[in-house]
C-alpha cells in the first residue's frame, strides 16, 4: 500500500495501461512536454515519447474526433480537454461521432475511447468552473464516471480504458490532492458499481466527485446529532446502478441527492424519478436535491460560497428531512 | 500505371453510380424510397477516380455525395439499395440512411450527418494506421461547404502537424445548398487553403477520371513518404441535380445556363469519347456496359424491395458494445 493524490492515481493508472496494451495512447492539448495542465500525465512524454503522447494544436473537436477515429480502427485513446468547460467544443464529436460509431455501423464498430476532463468551481472563473456532467449522461452511447477518491480513481480509469466503448472520465479538481492508499499490485474498479462509503439507516445522499466528501462531513456531524447517513458514491453516472440506490431508499426512506451542477436538468432529477417510482411506497419525505442555484459560476470566494453546496446545507436539509429534529436545532439543541 | 482493363472498369464504375442515383431519384419521385437522396450526378469522377487506385486495407470516409466511393469500395450495389430501402442489412441494419453507412471489413467508415463532422474522424483513422505502423492511406471526403467549418480548418492541420497517411478530397460542386462557394469564401480556390497548414494543395478538373486518379495517386505517394505528407486536392465539379430532392433542379440560386454549360462537361461523356478515340471502347462494349448496369441496378431494386424491415426487437441493440471481463 501506498499513500497517493488522486492525480497521481490517475496518472498511474494510465502509464500502467500503456505498459499493459500497446494501443493505448494519450492526445491532448499539453498533455506531453508540458506534463498536463492539472499534471496528471507528467512523466508519460518522457517515458513514452511522442509518438504515444501526442501534443496537438489547440483544436479540440479535431482531437476528440481523431480518438474516436482512431478506436474504430484499433487503437485505445486517452484524450483530454484540458476543462470540461470546453468540451462543448467537443460536443459534436461526442455527440454524432463517438457516440454513434456503433450504432450506424450495426455493431462492426467498437469506439474504446476514454475522453477526461477536470470540472467543478475551484475559483477559476465564469468559464472554467462549471460541472455540466448531466449534458453528457444525456447522450445513449456514452459511459459518464466521475471518481471522488484515489482508489477508485486508478481503478475507474482502468476500467474505462479497457471499456470497449466511448467513456467521459470526469475529474474535480478540489479531488486531485484528496490522498489515499492504494493497493501496489493491478486492480480495477468496475465501472456501473455505486459504492457505499458509509452505512447509515436514516437518510440516503447520493452523490459523487467532490460532494462525496461534503457528505461524509456533513454525516459526521449528524452522527453526533444521532442520525446516521448513508453516503452512496455513484462513481458512475452511465450506467446508473440503479439497484444500490433504490435498495438504499428502502432501507432508510429517505433520498437527498447532492451534486455541485446546477439544479435545472442536473442528474439528480433523473435519480428522483427512478426513486419515485421503484421505491415510492417507502419513502417518508418528499426527494430533496441540494444542488448549486441555475447561475454562471462566479469567482470571488464569498460568491462561491454562497451558492456551492457545502456541509452545512447538507446538515440542514438533512434535519428538515428527518422531521423531528428540525425543532431542536430551531431551539438550538 | 492504368491498363486498357483498369479504364474500362472505371467506366463501368462510373456508369453504375450514375445509373444508381438516377433510379434512385426516379424511386423517390415516386414515393418507392424513403431516403431523401443528395444526388451525386455529375460529380462520378471523384469518387471512382480517387477510390479506383485503393487496396481493400485503405480506408474511405466518403461525403454525403460520395456514392461511388461505396461501390469501388466494395459494397454490392444491392446491399446500398436495400439500405436506402432503409431494410436490414449487415452494414446498418436500418439504422443510418444509406449516405452514412460503413462497412469496416472494406475500409470504409461511417460519416456523420454533420458538415465537416466526419473530418476529425478521418484524422482519427489515419492516426491509428500510423501507430500501428500499417501502411494503410485514409482518404477523406467532404464538399466545397465543409470546408469552412472549424472541423475542417483544426483536421487539416492537425493531420500536417502530426505528418499522417491521409488525402483530403473536397469534391467541389461550387455550391453549399443555395450558397454558392463566391458567397461563402474569398479565396478563388480550396486548393489555396492547404497554404495554412504547409501542405501541397492541388487543384484538378474532378470531371476528368484520370486527372483525379492521378492526383490522388500522387498525394497517395506523398501520403507514404518519410515522413508522411498529407495532400488537399480540390476536384472541380458541378452537381446537375438539387441539393437534395427537395430542391429543385434549378433553384433560384443557379441559372440553366449554368446548369446546361456543367452538363456538356459530363465526365461520363467525357471519358467515353476519350475511350473511343484511343480505341479501348468499342460502341458494342458502350451499349453492353449500359446494359449491364441497368439490369444489375433494376436487379438491385428487386433485392431491395424483397429484403425484409429490421427486425424492431433490435432497436436498441448497439447502442453499447458488451463488456468483456478483462
Ligand atoms: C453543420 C451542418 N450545417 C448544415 C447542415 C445542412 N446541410 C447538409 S448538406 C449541406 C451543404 C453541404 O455543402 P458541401 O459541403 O459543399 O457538400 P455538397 O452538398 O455540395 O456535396 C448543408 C448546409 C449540416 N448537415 N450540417
Ligand atoms: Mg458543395
């Protein structure tokens, strides 16, 4: 076992599938000489050189497009766009390339990409701060993950570079310091696999990337208040593990979904309709989503603060959902 | 080098996609084929003539006019109707019209519907050849219009920058829709526009076979070099029919002059007089070539009405391809 950041994971993960398979290659914009934007591929140029660590041109949706061209004919790419901000310059290759390779060509085609991509608000401004995950998960043909820890970011990325089909690997940059120990030898974390990062009977957050960590805050502080939360981390968004959630939800009858996109259309409303209707009967409170307010993402911190869900809005919609104890917190007890 | 045998079967390939698209104009004039066609009448040379000299390894992304590309490629003729048919096929199953459809095992890839989408694709395809140390060419289709879109501009220069196997063929027929190529560009030729990306440019009369065949076969040469180069070349040409069947032969945007002056410059007619002058086709061998791609395209037309629909169980088949444990 070995303490490592989850950029680290990611970068191993990554060099230790270019040792294993020899069709897999990384394209990108500062992806090679300069070591990755966020350093997540530092060291790959140099070890592999530039023929399996391509620098290109500032020219997204040719890159993307490119590694999709490229898997249908064999090969096995990492590709990044540098924000996920930016990645509606890629939309169209997502959307009508890799997306649909399979499917126009009746199952000859197999399109094993994994596109990356840092989001989430870090203090970057209007246009390098946003989570837009929900647009992609959006999109049949896709797989969506976003990991929250380094463990299961080098075993995610694994899978996904192994997965025989177009993955979007969405990573926040407030995770890539979050350490962790990992096991040394090859393992995998399968993708379409919630996990439960902490038990609890009261109340089910759904969650995943940095809101993990949020939730497991706020779980430690209801713990002292005698509610016991239980966190699942979706890890992957597409497929859903619908079966984890739900058979949460039965347990605890209770569903508050948190993620840093803005509410209008964010996954947690896909969530709530499969909740609503394969455990309705279980549920004692409505669903509640606590998500960031339908704006552009600001840069001063006391704006940010103001509108990205923390713990303490995970606590208070937590205590307002489990009843009872909203009245002694209004008493402050 | 081309033989005596070689030019007759560029004829025959010529004949077959024009009688192809004319029956199939005809089909859907009378509500016999659900795909709206983007008739590629006039502009035969350039597919035939770029993909005639290709081996089966070599890969094809063909434009939504790019017919003749699927049957030099490999796809019997049949299988395209039937496609167009929207019934089953092993190519598409029905799930893309017949203009977007890709066959792997003959190098050919699917596009997208998007002007200039299936650029970067292309790029992709001869990024993996290069890795894989084949020594396959990529040959990328598309028209006067997508190339001015960003997909084109960023393609171009990444393949130049990364030195990949790969011809771009625009088949310039001068108009985007209703947008002449004068409105939409100030540059008098496509061909000038590879001057961006430090890469041979080269200019051809796309109604001329042979001036077609030959500048790809060249671009093909440089394709190969060390290191490898890739080529733009601009095949002038001209569409004799709407944009699609729900344009009418001669919009607004265009004059029958215009029109008529392209037709008398038909590369078909063109070859064939060529051919008969050197004496490689004889007036016999002229009406048996007729023959055949007539019947071979009405037999096409009998495959395809008698192949079933798919079947709708399989809709959301291939959406995903299936994990296997690794
Ligand atoms: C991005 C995009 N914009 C518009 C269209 C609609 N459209 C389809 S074909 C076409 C014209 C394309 O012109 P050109 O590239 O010259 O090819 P041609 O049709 O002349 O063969 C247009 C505008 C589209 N499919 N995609
Ligand atoms: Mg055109």
């Amino acid at each position: 076992m070995r303490e490592i950041t989850l950029a680290r994971a990611l970068g191993e993960a990554i060099r230790e599938e270019m040792i294993r398979d020899d069709t897999v290659f990384i394209i990108g914009v500062e992806v090679g000489l300069y070591g990755g934007c966020f350093r997540v591929t530092e060291g790959l140029f140099d070890e592999f050189g530039a023929e399996r660590v391509i620098d290109t041109p500032i020219s997204e949706s040719a890159l993307v497009g490119a590694a999709a061209g490229a898997a249908v004919m064999g090969m096995k790419p990492v590709a990044e766009v540098m924000y996920q901000d930016f990645a509606t310059l890629v939309m169209d290759q997502i959307l009508n390339g890799a997306a649909k390779l399979r499917y126009v060509h009746a199952g000859q085609a197999t399109v094993p990409m994994v596109l990356r991509a840092p989001f989430g608000a870090s203090g970057a401004g209007a246009h390098h701060s946003q989570s837009i995950e929900a647009m992609f998960c959006h999109i049949p043909g896709v797989k969506v993950v976003i990991p929250s820890t380094p463990y299961d970011a080098k075993g995610l990325l694994k899978s996904a570079i192994r997965d025989p089909n177009p993955v979007l690997f969405f990573e926040h940059k407030l995770t890539y310091g979050i350490k962790d120990e990992i096991p040394d030898e090859d393992y995998t974390v399968s993708l379409g696999k919630a996990d439960i990062k902490l038990q609890g009977k009261d109340l089910t957050i759904v969650t995943w990337g940095l809101m993990v960590h949020k939730a497991l805050n706020a779980a430690a502080e209801l713990a002292k208040k005698g509610i016991e939360l239980e966190v699942i981390d979706l890890r992957t968004l597409v497929p859903l593990d619908t079966a984890t959630i739900v058979s949460s939800v039965k347990k605890t009858s209770r569903l508050m979904i948190v993620h840093e996109a803005c509410k209008t259309g964010g996954y947690g409303s896909e969530i709530t309709d499969i909740v609503t209707r394969e455990a309705f009967g279980y549920l004692d409170s409505p669903v509640h989503r606590v998500a960031t307010p339908d704006t552009t993402i600001p840069f001063s911190r006391p704006l940010l603060e103001a509108i990205i869900p923390d713990e303490k809005d995970i606590v208070a919609v937590a205590l307002s959902m489990t009843g009872n104890r909203i009245t002694e917190v209004e008493n402050g007890i | 080098m081309l033989h005596k045998d070689d030019l007759i079967k560029m004829y025959r390939w010529m004949v077959l996609t024009r009688t192809f698209e004319l029956t199939m104009n005809d089909l859907y004039q009378h509500g016999r084929v659900p795909e709206l066609q983007h008739c590629s009448v006039g502009q035969e040379a350039i597919g035939v003539g770029a993909c005639y000299g290709l081996r089966p390894e070599d890969v094809v992304m063909p434009s939504l006019r790019t017919r003749a590309a699927f049957l030099v490629k490999g796809v019997p003729s049949k299988i395209l109707m039937a496609a167009a048919f929207a019934k089953e096929t092993k190519l598409c199953g029905g799930k893309n019209t017949s203009h977007h459809l890709g066959d792997l095992s003959l190098g050919i890839i699917a596009g997208t519907g998007i002007v200039g989408g299936s650029i970067p694709l292309a790029v992709g395809a001869a990024l993996a050849c290069k890795l894989k140390k084949t020594d396959q060419i990529t040959v990328c289709f598309f028209g006067d219009g997508a190339t001015n879109t960003g997909n084109f501009h960023e393609s171009v220069n990444l393949a130049a920058v990364l030195s990949l196997p790969i011809v771009f063929v625009c088949e310039n027929n001068q108009y985007a829709m209703g947008t002449s190529a004068k409105r939409s560009m100030l540059v008098d030729n496509i061909a000038d526009r590879a001057a961006s990306y430090g890469i041979p440019g080269v200019m051809v009369n796309g109604n001329d076979i042979i001036a077609v065949y030959d500048a790809v076969q060249n671009a093909i040469q440089k394709a190969k070099g060390v290191p490898p180069q890739p080529t733009l070349i601009e095949c002038k040409t001209y569409r004799w029919y709407g944009h699609s069947q729900r344009d009418p032969v001669d919009g607004r945007y265009r004059t029958k002059e215009e029109i008529e002056t392209w037709k008398l410059r038909c590369p078909i007619k063109h070859f064939r007089e060529y051919l008969k002058r050197a004496g490689i086709l004889s007036e016999e061998a002229i009406r048996e070539t007729d023959n055949e791609t007539r019947l071979e395209i009405e037999e096409a037309v009998r495959f395809a009405e008698e192949t079933p629909y798919p079947e709708p169980g399989r809709v959301l088949d291939d959406n995903y391809a299936p994990v296997l444990e690794v």
